[in-house]
C-alpha cells in the first residue's frame, strides 16, 4: 500500500502522547505504522490542525482521510478499515 500514515501534534502536547499510546498495539500488532509531525514547525499545519490536535491521518493518491480527537482504539479500527479501502483504490 502507498500510503503515509501521520499523527498530527506538538511537544508536551499530554492527548497527543495518549493518542500514541492508543496507537501504540497497532504498531505492535503489524496493522500500521505512523509518523508524529510536529506541526509547530509549520505555520500551514498549525492553521489547519492547531486547536484540533492530535489528529489521525493516511494520504494516499492525493487523498487525505483524518480522524481528529478523541477516539479510541475502536474508533482508529474502523477509521483505518476505510483508509485501507481509500488506499487500495488508489
């Protein structure tokens, strides 16, 4: 799958690290893998995601798909079930 996978947040940003957290047995579990932007290094992502950190987000193909918070891991379980299906058609 093309896909990039990213978790939106900040440093010392206390929901963003129990997103990664929440996140963490997918990593474990081999489902998917994600990187932490830190979006106080860029003025656009601050525009966009500022007061709705942490926010979930695949792009593939030109498409973005974002889950913002809060969710939980039932939440992130059909939202990447959806980003699997976006990816794939890509």
């Amino acid at each position: 799958m093309a896909a990039s996978l990213y978790l939106y947040g900040t440093a010392g940003c206390h929901l963003c690290e129990q997103a990664e957290a929440l996140l963490e047995p997918f990593v474990r579990a081999g489902v998917f893998r994600f990187e932490v932007i830190d979006i106080s290094t860029d003025d656009a992502l601050v525009e966009r995601y500022g007061i709705r950190i942490p926010v979930l987000a695949v792009e593939a193909d030109g498409r973005t798909l974002e889950l913002g918070w809060p969710f939980d891991q039932a939440q992130v379980w059909s939202w990447w079930s959806q980003a699997s299906l976006m990816c794939q058609g890509s």
